[in-house]
C-alpha cells in the first residue's frame, strides 16, 4: 500500500475539463460543427456557467469550513457530508460540468458537447472511482454510510 495520503486521480479535474474544451475548439477549427443560433442559447450558457460557478462556490467554502484541501493532490482531512454535500458525493465536479456546459454551448460548437461523453468516463474512472476508493480507505465505515445515502452525481 502506498504511504502517499491522496487519491491518485490520473490528472486534476480542472485541467481534465479544459483540455476538452480546448479539443473541442481545435476539432471546430478543423471540422466545423456549429450550434445554430437560438434566442435562447446565450442567456442558458450563461445560466449553466454561472450555476456551475456558485455551486463551486458553496463547495470551496464548505471544504475551508471543515478544514480540509480541495486539490485532489493534498491529503483529504475531512469527510465533507454538508452543504452540497447532502444531494451529491461529487458537486464540484457537477460545477465543473455546467460550466463547461455554459462554455460549450456559448462557444457555438457541437464538439465540446461530444467530447463531454469521453470527459466524464474518464471523470468517473480516472478521477471519482480513485477518490472513493481512496476516502473508504481513509474513513472506513462513515464514508461507507454516506456514500450509501447520497449519490454519486445528483
């Protein structure tokens, strides 16, 4: 067993997220595949982004309030089960995805949205499987209730 004290996720969600966005943009420049313009369509990017924003938010402050890191590459001290925390066992990565659902949809291209498929596989078995994982192993019995009555995404 390793002696390192964090998940071992294979990249920081963050960068996972925005390197899709940006395959997303070069697969329009190459091929391109636009969203048809739609009244609608600025005002519900806006609102995903902005949703995905404040979810992120009130997750950041319930880590900072329980003492624990949010990177994925410090220790995890605290098992946060409040806030958010009570509808969804990963709501900063579902922040992470409306946001990118904002950006993708305000950018005008089909691309993003496909590759978000392929980004949240990779989300589920590179990054949230290794964490839940890693927070079984750390907390044992509480992660173990809690996972059991909240879900994984909502």
């Amino acid at each position: 067993m390793s002696t390192v004290d964090t998940a071992g996720v294979i990249a920081r969600p963050p960068l996972l997220y925005l390197g899709s966005l940006a395959a997303g943009g070069a697969l329009d420049l190459v091929f391109p595949a636009a969203i048809p313009d739609h009244a609608l369509r600025a005002p519900a990017a806006a609102l995903l982004f902005v949703a995905g924003l404040g979810l992120a938010v009130a997750c950041f402050r319930r880590f900072k309030a329980a003492g624990t890191n949010v990177p994925t590459w410090l220790p995890t001290t605290a098992l946060v089960i409040a806030g958010p925390y009570r509808f969804s066992r990963n709501p900063i990565y579902l922040a992470l995805t409306l946001a990118y659902l904002g950006l993708a949809i305000g950018y005008g291209s089909w691309w993003p949205l496909v590759l978000l498929a392929p980004l949240l596989i990779v989300m589920r078995y590179g990054v949230i499987g290794r964490e839940e994982r890693y927070l079984e192993a750390k907390f044992g019995d509480a992660y173990r209730a809690y996972r059991s009555s909240v879900r994984r995404w909502v």
